[in-house]
C-alpha cells in the first residue's frame, strides 16, 4: 500500500486521482488550505489525513508544518492544484501575477523542499501537473503559462538533482481539461462553454497513475495530453 500526498484533491484532476487511489486502497494525505477544507477533505475520502497549508502564502507552509505531524514516508507527491487568471501584459496587476506565481510555483517548490528528506527516503516519485501553457504562452496568457514555464524548469531541475537518491520526477501537461478552471477561462474568454468538447479530468488522471504504477527501472519524464476530438 503506498502512501501519496496531493495537493488541488478538492476539484478537478486532483479530485480524479485521489478518487482513484483512495477506491484501490492506497493512504492518502491531502494537503488543505485550512482546518475546514481539511474536514471536508476526510468526510470524502474515509481514512485519509491532512496537511493544512495555504498554498497561496508559500511563505508560511515552514511554519504551518511544524507545528503537524508530517508524515514520515511519502512514495509519491502529486502537485495538482492550481489557479488561472487571463489577461494581456498591459493589464496584469503585480497581485495577479504574485498570486499565480506563488501557487503555480513557489509553492510547489517549497513544498518539495520542505518534504525532500522523506521523499529520499522513500525514493519518491514527485508527479507536477503542468499545462500546455507550459510549453507554449498564447496572448492574454502570459502569467499563467510563466508560472508553469516556471514549474516545467523546476521539475526538470529536481530530476536532475534527485536521480541519484531514486527520486523519479514526472510533468504532466494537460491540454484543456473539463474541470471549474476550465469553465472560467471559458468566461474569462467570452466563450461558450461545453465540458463534453475537453478531456475527462478521468483521462489524466489514468495518465498520471501510469507515472505512479511504471516499475522502478522507468521514469515518463514529460507526457503531453491532449483533447482527442
């Protein structure tokens, strides 16, 4: 039985993959923004626990995890969760691009920080569910795809680092995916929207527990997935 810790389990691809680990038996610690969304966390998933740290103020999970107890094994980080907010270059305030660079990826970077003496331990696999705006920025979306050019640089960085303490590390970028994020960029685009026209947040979830499942001698490095309509 392995034991994942994830982040965005609320909504979306991280509720997808943590209803999958949680259906086959596996230990989940779902990390929570504050004592309340971690109750309603573990009134959903049975069994689970929580961390609670507010991925929006990177600055301050130090400080909330100590005062948890933070798991002593950990065989997989999936950081999942995330914001979007559109809008041209001549627009964007510094708090919109501050917010979406502090959960994109200050946060997951210092989450991977604060937990990679266990994650050594454990020869983790750390999974970070990129975007297509990873690898390519398209107008009016330049602070989101920065935080995720950013998230791409940091996953490859720590594969590099880690390989020699066992640590396997997966991006995975999603093109437009039928979740709550999706449908306000479809408002914050003016633009209709039909979750049926996207892919099932179930496809890239089974993507990502293929990363999980892969015996020790592979890694997927980079997995692309895109709407197949």
């Amino acid at each position: 039985m392995a034991t994942h810790l994830i982040t965005g389990a609320g909504a979306g691809i991280g509720a997808a993959v943590a209803n999958r680990l949680h259906a086959r038996g596996d230990d989940l610690i779902l990390l929570a923004r504050d004592a309340a969304r971690a109750r309603q966390l573990v009134e959903r998933y049975p069994g689970a626990r929580t961390l609670v740290g507010d991925l929006a103020d990177p600055d301050r999970l130090s400080w909330a995890f100590s005062h948890q107890a933070v798991p002593d094994r950990i065989d997989s980080l999936l950081h999942v969760a995330g914001i979007v907010d559109l809008g041209p270059v001549g627009e964007l305030s510094t708090k919109t691009w501050h917010q979406q660079l502090n959960v994109n990826l200050v946060a997951p970077a210092e989450l991977t920080r604060l937990l990679l003496p266990t994650l050594r331990v454990s020869k983790a696999t750390v999974v970070f569910v990129n975007s297509g705006a990873g690898l390519t920025a398209h107008a009016d979306w330049s602070a989101y795809a920065a935080s995720k050019h950013g998230l791409k640089a940091l996953a490859d960085s720590l594969r590099a680092e880690e390989r020699a303490n066992g640590i396997r590390v997966t991006s995975v970028y999603p093109g437009r995916t039928a979740t709550a994020m999706q449908a306000k960029v479809h408002s914050q685009e003016g633009k209709e929207y039909d979750p049926a026209d996207w892919i099932d947040p179930e496809s890239v979830a089974t993507t990502i527990l293929m990363a999980l499942d892969l015996p020790r001698d592979a890694e997927v490095n980079d997995l692309s997935v895109r709407p197949g309509r």
